[in-house]
C-alpha cells in the first residue's frame, strides 16, 4: 500500500509502519503510520492519502 502526501510518497510496512526517504530526519527511516500522520498533518504539509493494492 502506498501513502501519499504534497510532494512525497511512502511505502506501508504492516499494519503500523511506513517506509520513507524522510525530509525530517534526512534519511531513508521506518516510521509509525500514525505518528508521521500526525507530524505531516500539523506541519501544514496537506492532506495525507492512502492508496491501497487490491
């Protein structure tokens, strides 16, 4: 499954986790869905998408 924010996409993992060459931390990172969720959103980075395989 793929997560898609302005500018950026990122691979899910399982369930709870992404993979993502990261901006924050300059490097490729796992990260908590949740918590980079959470991050994009009050960054004011736009609205966070999922795109889901079938």
């Amino acid at each position: 499954d793929l997560i898609f924010w302005k500018g950026h996409v990122a691979m899910v993992v399982n369930p709870d986790t992404l993979i993502h060459a990261n901006g924050h931390t300059m490097s490729v990172c796992y990260e908590g869905i949740r918590e980079a969720i959470h991050r994009i959103s009050s960054g004011g980075h736009g609205l966070v998408q999922a795109r889901q395989r079938y």
